[in-house]
C-alpha cells in the first residue's frame, strides 16, 4: 500500500503529459498542409537521425532562432526524444506569441 500514492503520481503525471500532445495523424495531416516541422533535440541528435523535412532549432537556441519557424500565426509541429523538450518549447513558443503549436512529443510517435 505504501506505493499506492508515488505510483497514482507518477500515471497522473503520464497522463497530463500526453494531454498536452497531437495525435500522429493530426501532425502528419498539420506537416503535409505547410506546417513547420521542428526538431527541438541537439544538432548531434539531429545529424543522427530525423524525420523527413524536419529543421533543427534546439530547445536552448530556439528563442534566438525563432525567425527560423516564420510568421507567430503559421501552424508548428514539435518534437524531441522523449516529448519533454518538445512541451518546453512549446510553452516557450506561446509566450513568444506563437498561436499555433502543436507538441508531438517523441519523434517515435510520428
């Protein structure tokens, strides 16, 4: 019974974030209407593998590469490793005013 609290923490914490994702079809639908894919992982994770047409803006430059993604208005897909850096960004990009980002989170979900 003494695992009963950190257990229900940590399914509550798995739950919340993946409420915050798009669905892998949305995001292949969003990507094939013009919106910017973006990798927000290391350029040394970038070079290592991507999704096709993806850029590369990691999470600690994105705010001064943001001009990289276009207009605040045009739709943003985002991705990382596991979809932690992926939801920071995307918590980033609404600040900066973006209006239309959408978290993939991992690049394994595409």
């Amino acid at each position: 019974m003494q695992w009963a609290l950190p257990v229900g923490l940590v399914v509550a914490f798995l739950v919340f974030k993946r409420l915050g994702q798009v669905s892998s079809a949305d995001a292949r639908r969003l990507v094939q209407e013009g919106a910017k894919l973006v990798d927000v992982r290391s350029a040394g994770e970038f070079s290592s593998g991507h999704l096709p047409g993806a850029i590369n803006v990691p999470l600690q430059e994105l705010p001064a590469q943001v001009k990289k993604l276009g207009e605040k208005d045009k739709p943003v897909v985002l991705y990382c490793a596991s979809g932690t850096r992926s939801a920071m960004a995307k918590s980033t990009l609404k600040g900066l005013g973006f209006t239309q980002v959408h978290n993939l989170g991992s690049m394994g979900r595409w």
